[in-house]
C-alpha cells in the first residue's frame, strides 16, 4: 500500500508543477487573441488586459506555491 501512496504522491507533485505554466501559456494566449481595446471606451482600464487574461494570470499566482517550495529547497 505504501508504494502506491508513494507513486500517487509522486504523479500529485508533478500535477501541481504543471498548473502554474499551464495558466500563464493559457494567459498569454488570452492576450495575444484579444480584441484591440478602444482607447476613449467608457470602461477604459489602464492594463491592456481583458478579463480572461486577468483570471488566467491570477489562476497562475495561485498555482504558483509549488515552484517557490521546490526553489526554496535547491
């Protein structure tokens, strides 16, 4: 039973560290094929960022605390 728990740990590991980068590519997408926004539109923001990319970038910082655990042991 204990390498199993182990083998399933190992794959949750990697399955978290592939989270963040996923998000940030998705991020990048988002932004590359968003529509040009208007500069004097009524809801004008001072990013360029659509409301996708936003939540794509926010979904990477949180799924960031892996990485900072695995470059704080190194």
């Amino acid at each position: 039973m204990s390498a199993i728990a182990d083998k399933a740990t190992g794959k949750t590991a990697w399955l978290t560290l592939a989270a963040s980068p996923v998000f940030a590519a998705m991020a990048l997408m988002s932004a590359i094929d968003a529509p040009p926004l208007a500069l004097c539109a009524a809801g004008a923001t001072l990013l360029p960022v659509d409301g996708m990319t936003a939540m794509y970038l926010l979904m990477s910082l949180f799924h960031l605390p892996p990485w900072l655990k695995l470059a704080g042991r190194g």
